[in-house]
C-alpha cells in the first residue's frame, strides 16, 4: 500500500477537530505544527488535515510515566 492509499484510507481532522482530540485550543495545535512537532496531510497551501494516528503517536510520546517500549 503506498502513502496515498494509506491517507485516503484514514480519518482526517480539521484543526478544530484535532484541538478537541488534544484536549487543546487550536492556536495550539497550529504553534505545533509550525514547530514541526505535529505532522500534517497538506491537501493545498492552506489547507491541513491530521491523522488520528499521528494525534495519538504526539499524546503517547508525551505521556509522563509510562515506561517507553522498544
């Protein structure tokens, strides 16, 4: 399965969406992304969209006190 199956077979989320899944405002997830910190499916220049895994990957590399698995 190459990489556009793989997107086209995922959820996306807006912005918006993506601020309530992270519990955050959407400035932030917008600071994030511009700091390279949250990745982005890039539909046009302005338009973003995020996937649910990538969402989960940034909450579950910044979980305090869970040991990390190899």
């Amino acid at each position: 399965m190459n990489s556009a199956t793989e997107v086209l077979d995922c959820q996306l989320y807006t912005q918006i969406e993506a601020a309530q899944i992270l519990a955050v405002c959407p400035k932030t997830v917008y600071n994030l992304t511009r700091q390279g910190l949250l990745p982005v499916v890039r539909l046009t220049q302005r338009i973003v969209r995020y996937k649910r895994a990538d969402l989960e990957a940034f909450t579950k590399q910044r979980t305090e006190g869970i040991p990390a698995t190899a």
